[in-house]
C-alpha cells in the first residue's frame, strides 16, 4: 500500500546570484516500509524530506508533478491542513539536538506541550505519557530526564529525546534526518533498533535520510541515492554491494574498513554525464 | 624506536559543582617516533581529555606526560613539538580572519619571517589553491577548512599531530581525501600521530596501534593485526568491534 507518493518534486531557491534548485526531479513512493536517502552533505536529501512536510520557506519554492500522503495532496493543502498533518501524521526528526530541541525549556515542557495543547491532556497524563515515550527509547530514569534542560543532555539522549517527542503522536510517517549520525556507534544500534521496532509492530513508514551508505543499507529496506539533487540511483538495500552507479561505487568505496589495504582510499570520481 | 610521547598513569580531575569528575583514570601509553597511535572509544570516554592534557587544555590531577624523554613544559618550544588539529573545523578556525592570518600567526609569535613563501607552501602541501590565502572561514567547505587547520598546526613544523576526531565533521568522500592527506604528509615528513577516534574503521586505516578507552580508563591496547583478525581480550572491545558498522555489513 502506498503511503506517499512523490514525483518530479523539484526545490528552488532565488538568491541574489540566481536560481539555484536543491532537489531536481525526484520521484519515489514510500509504503509501510524502510526508505533510506543518501547522499553527500548538499546533494538535497535533507530539502527532499522538509518538502514532503511542506517545511520550507520563501524564497524557497516546491514544485511537483504529485506529492499525496494516504490520499491526500499535500502541494494544495491548505496551511491549516498541512499543521493537522505535520507532528499527528508525518512527523520529522531533526538532524542535530543541539539546535532543535528548545534550549530555554526543559525536556518535559517540550514533551508535553503537544500533549497539553493538540490533545488537550491534563498534566498529569500528559507527563505519564511523556514518561513513557521516554522509556520506549530507552532512557534510564526518564522522571529525571524530565527535569533536566537541553544543555544537560548528552548528543546521544538529546537525539533520543527528539525520536520520543515525534513519536508521541504515533505519526504513520517518521522522516529522520541523520537521526544517528551524532550518536556513538553502540549507542547508534540502539537507536535503529527502536525505530525499527516501530515501523515493525506499528507499521510505521519511515524515510531515514543520512551520508552513512552502509548504515542506511544495513538498516533499510530501499535506498535512494541523491547526488546534487537528483536521484542517481535505487536499489533494494541488499543489492547495495551490486550497485553499479559509478557515484554509489565511489561512496562505498571511500570508507575505510577494518582490515582494509594500507592504500589511499579511492576518491570519488566526479566526472560523467550523472555530475552535471 | 625510541618512545616520543610517554604517558604514565595519567589522571585528569574536573571539578564541577564542588563534585569531582575523573575524566581520566591512571592511563598509560606510549607512541614511538614515527608512529601513529590511535585513542578509540565511545563519547565521555576520556580519549580527547589524553589529548587536551597533553597540550595543557585539562587539569592534569596525576601521572607524567613525557615528550621527547622530557616533561612537558608548555610554552613556545612546546608549541613547535607539538599541535592540535581539532574535530570541528566550523569552529576551530577564526571567523574573522583571513586564511593568511591564521597561518602566518604562529611564524609572527616565534619570530620567523618569510612568511610570504611559507603560507603558500603550506597551501599547496595541503592541496589548496594559493588563492584561497586571501578568503575568509566561511568561504570555504567544511573539508577546506579541515585542510587550513591542518596547516596551520605543520607552519612551525612540530614532529607530532594531536588529532583529534578529524574526520568526523565530515561527509565520507570528504573524510577519504582528508585521510588520505594526513597519511601523505605523514610519510613525507615523518609525523607521529596520536589520533582520537570514535570510528574504528578510521583508526583501522591511519593507526598503528590503538587503545580502547571507556569511562576515563585504557580497556585494551591492541596491535592493527590483531583488530583486523578480531583478537581482542575484553568484551569492550570486542562489542565496538562488532559495532562497527563495515563489520555487520559483511562487506
């Protein structure tokens, strides 16, 4: 069952030096499944998952063919339809819990905002459930956590408490942008874990945008792999050691592994018709 | 091989809230002349406090750190032993000066002219453009500004890098390059490294030996071999090593 649907999407921006388009025609649908975009850092992946949220602003601007989320078309949505969707339906994880939690209210307020204000819930039930989206990711003594402001946190309980608040809500669409890549790497396995877990048991779809090629093959079930904001190439995620796109090659190709050959590693050939 | 950098049971004490925190507890290594030495372990596991004792940035509680046979003694000539290239290049570089200036700053400190020659050398030894001398932080790509870092901690030549997690800031093509000219320049001028790490497949390719650290204490020093053919003692090291995200890929 399609979920979301997207094609053609394109993302413009006008600057003083011209236009410049971040995504270029990207197309792809997304059932209940696990949807991984790589990509280097400006290769539009992040502009990929904040467009489907309708999340960016003017000068910015979204163009498509067709963006649907279970029926619904979300370039003409309205503004209030677009809020009743964001956070309940589709929800997004940041990339860096340095800047996107609220630095001046402590991890219960942000928690039970939602809560308190979307769903009407008193304080006390709002904090239980709080509590326990903290537990579902694996936070030791949530109560404390509660207390405890962003500056306290570690990265690694920071992105975690970001995945609790998204996950309040029990949205059918989780985007996570790099939601790991700021985390150690046991601490990283634990946190695919749970989102496994989620798109396992509730059926959640989820888009996991990252630079880690392996992880995202590791983890997913199809990768999309961007360069300069367009689509290079898809693959099913255990075909990944088989792609043949000269870029998805060069990706691989350029991580170090353990035991690995004392050479330089391979830098990344950017010349062909795909670079342009 | 002579030990350069000599570690003996080195304690770093953080006092916070009148609550001590034992950054570090009684690590000991040592690094050869010549040789790279890699510091792994997870966040809050002490590795970047061993580097920012070294260069006098962490209260040092106890223990001995030696270079060179001597006890350290901060200063110029410490400062032309050994430098630091740090892991976020957003914020390591001076945003309001020039590429120029933060080269050729460390030459004016220790007096040493000519610095019209040796900032564009230390450019091109990095693979930058001359041009990019006159630019400023923000003009330039996170892996650009790593490589003026690294520059700028070669201008006065010091035998030993203190790396710490220099790659991790960056995209995984960018971070091959990067590799690639820290090994490079290595060779070329004889670097020892000592290297911080949270990814063990990058402390693979760079390092010697490596020692695995969790909460401020050495776990296990092991030898690149015995990492690669999975000899490790303790189930520390051995749960990072599997971990690693190349090793469950079966790649």
């Amino acid at each position: 069952m399609t979920l979301l649907s997207v094609k053609n999407l394109r993302v413009s921006f006008a600057t003083e030096t011209g236009v410049v388009q971040a995504v270029r025609g990207v197309s792809f649908t997304l059932g209940r499944e696990r949807l991984g975009i790589v990509g280097e850092s400006g290769s539009g992946k992040t502009m990929t998952g904040r467009a489907v949220l309708r999340l960016i602003r003017p000068p910015g601007r979204i163009e498509a063919d067709e963006m649907t989320f279970d029926g619904q078309d979300l370039l003409h949505a309205s503004d209030s339809q677009m809020r009743a969707l964001r956070g309940r339906r589709i929800a997004m994880v940041m990339q860096d819990p340095k800047y996107s939690l609220n630095p001046v209210m402590t991890v219960g307020q942000q928690l039970t905002e939602g809560l308190r204000m979307r769903d009407r819930l008193g304080r006390a039930e709002a904090e239980a459930r709080a509590i326990k989206a903290l537990e579902a990711v694996q936070i030791r003594d949530p109560a404390r956590v509660m207390k405890a402001w962003p500056h306290e946190l570690s990265g690694g309980m920071g992105q975690r408490v970001m995945i609790a608040m998204m996950l309040i809500p029990e949205p059918d669409l989780l985007i996570a942008d790099e939601p790991t890549s700021a985390l150690d790497v046991t601490v990283q396995a634990e946190v695919l874990s749970i989102l496994d877990g989620l798109v396992r048991d509730r059926g959640m779809g989820l888009i996991f945008i990252s630079h880690d090629l392996r992880l995202v093959a590791r983890f997913c079930d199809r990768v999309l792999v961007m360069y300069k904001g367009r689509v290079v190439e898809e693959l099913a995620a255990g075909d990944l050691m088989a792609a043949q796109h000269p870029y998805t090659r060069g990706l691989l190709n350029c991580l170090p592994r353990i035991g690995g050959p004392r050479q330089p590693l391979p830098a990344l050939d950017r010349t062909g018709d795909w670079a342009e | 091989m002579t030990a350069l950098i000599e570690i003996d049971a080195l304690t770093v004490t953080y006092r916070a809230k009148g609550q001590e925190v034992q950054a570090v507890q009684g690590v000991s290594l040592s690094v050869a002349k010549g040789e790279s030495y890699g510091l792994v372990g997870e966040s809050g596991s002490g590795k970047s406090t061993i580097l920012r004792a070294i260069c006098g940035l962490a209260p040092v509680s106890g223990g001995t750190i030696r270079i060179a046979g001597q006890p350290v003694r901060r200063g110029r000539d410490f400062a032309r032993q050994v430098q630091m290239v740090f892991q976020d290049p957003y914020a390591s570089l001076h945003p309001r000066h020039t590429i120029d200036r933060t080269l050729s700053e460390p030459l004016a400190i220790h007096g040493i002219g000519g610095a019209d020659q040796k900032v564009p050398a230390a450019l091109e030894a990095v693979g930058l453009p001359a041009a990019f001398r006159f630019r400023f932080p923000h003009q330039l790509s996170g892996g650009q500004r790593q490589r003026v870092a690294i520059a700028r901690a070669l201008m006065l030549e010091p035998p030993i890098l203190l790396l710490d997690e220099p790659t991790s800031a960056l995209d995984a093509s960018v971070q091959a390059e990067v590799l690639n000219l820290l090994n490079r320049l290595r060779a070329e001028r004889g670097l020892t490294f000592l290297m911080v790490s949270h990814d063990l497949a990058v402390v693979d390719h760079m390092c010697d030996r490596l020692l695995v650290m969790q909460h401020g204490r050495a776990v296990e020093e092991l030898a690149r071999d015995d990492l690669a053919a999975a000899r490790m003692k303790t189930d520390y090291a051995r749960s990072l090593f599997e971990a690693s995200a190349d090793r469950l890929m079966g790649a």
